[in-house]
C-alpha cells in the first residue's frame, strides 16, 4: 500500500501545512535521514557512543500507537516531530545513554516507519534500530542546536 503525506495526516489527525504536497508518496530511506532540528541514525552507526539503557530503571518501551508519539516540538512550542507506525510494529524509548548528549530516544521497528512534521512533511524509514537525536549546527569552534 501506498502511504501518503494526506493518508499520514488523517491517521495522526495532525494537520500539515499547505503548502505541502498531500497526493505525494511517503519516501521510505534506509540509513541518515534529516527533518528539521531532528536526525535519524541507525544504531549501528552509533553503537559505540549511544546505549539503551537507564541507570535508575529498567528500560522501558513504548509500543508506538496509531496516531503517532510526539518526539520533539520544535523552538517555542512549534510544530512536534511525530513518530508513526502501524499498530505492533514499532517500540520507542527515550532511555538512551548518548556520550554526545543529543539522543532523545530510540525506536525499533519491524515494519516502516513514519517521521511527520506539519512543516517538513514525512519520510520513512526502513525496518531496524533507529536512534532520534538532536541536529547541531557549528559557526566556527561554537556548536548550537538547530531550532526549528
């Protein structure tokens, strides 16, 4: 099947904007791939500085639903990243451990995977072990997040 920028939205209820294409097919990649402030990495490109796990409790996972999980709202309480994934296909845990600081979770999936912004559209992602970070910018010897 087919999956849409317009099929995405309706399922998340998570309106994007118009100037969008909604009939465009959902480009599904297989490795790095960007979305505004967010990059996702597979693990294994990682596993040497990033870990899941937690030191204060066991790991928890969270089998992502339907509708989707916000990862992030962009700069001010803008536009959230979501992560959407049919039903028993995908798990997400913010319980990383990254030597960088700019994991904010990770998500395993047996099925394609979803990434919506309302602004930047969508882009899937193949099945495996994927890490959610943070992008930073760098202006010289200074690093800074990307705010979206």
């Amino acid at each position: 099947m087919t999956v849409t920028l317009a099929s995405l939205s309706q399922q998340t209820g998570l309106a994007v904007l118009d100037h969008l294409e909604q009939s465009v097919s959902i480009p599904v990649v297989d490795g790095l791939q960007a979305q505004g402030d967010l990059i996702v990495v597979p693990l294994s490109l990682l596993a040497s500085s990033v870990k899941v796990s937690s030191d204060w409790t066991p790991v928890s996972w969270t089998d992502v639903p339907p509708e989707g999980i916000e990862l992030l709202r962009g700069a001010a309480g803008g536009n959230p990243h979501t992560l959407v994934a049919d039903p028993g296909t995908c798990r997400w845990t913010p319980n990383v451990a990254d030597s960088d600081g700019l994991a904010i979770g990770v998500f395993e999936t047996s099925a394609v995977a979803y990434l919506l912004h309302p602004e930047h559209g969508a882009t899937g992602c193949t099945p495996g072990t994927y890490v959610i970070r943070r992008q930073r910018e760098h202006e010289g010897r200074r690093a800074r997040l990307v705010a979206d």
